[in-house]
C-alpha cells in the first residue's frame, strides 16, 4: 500500500513543478537558467526516476541506490546544460 501512495504523491510533482516554475517566471523575471533546471529536473526527470525505483523488481536498496546514481547523474547534466545556456546567452 505504501508504494501506491508514494506513485500518487510522486505523480503530482510535474504538475507542481510546472506550476511553480510559471509562477516564478512571471513574479521574478530574472530567473537564472539553473533554477529552471532544477525545476524542470525535480518536476519531470525525478518522479520518472522515483516511479521506477518504487515499481522496481529489484531489492529495495538496490532500487533506491540506483536511484540516487542516476538522479544525481541527471541533475548534473541538467545544470551543466543550464551553465552552457547561461553562457551561449
């Protein structure tokens, strides 16, 4: 039961993420391009990633520490794709 309720909560994230990421780039115009990634990643990257840890045949460790590798792999691109915009811009 915990697995359901943990996909339902994580399913909710994009639509937050997206919220929040309009929201603040109509509040703070400057937003930078990492804090765009980092929404972008926590919103629609993180819940996929999580989804699959959660549904995983794997032992629950395992799962979850292949989770945080990737994750983390990632979020590191994200922000090295932020950085490369912030400079080309």
């Amino acid at each position: 039961m915990a697995t359901f309720t943990n996909s339902i909560c994580i399913s909710r994230l994009p639509s937050l993420s997206l919220i929040l990421t309009i929201y603040i780039n109509s509040v703070i115009a400057d937003m930078t391009p990492a804090t765009n990634a980092f929404w972008i990643w926590a919103g629609f990257v993180m819940p996929t990633l999580a989804g699959s840890a959660l549904w995983s045949a794997r032992p629950r460790k395992d799962a979850w520490k292949i989770f945080f590798i990737t994750s983390g792999y990632q979020f590191l691109l994200f922000m090295i794709f932020a950085s490369i915009i912030k400079a080309w811009m």
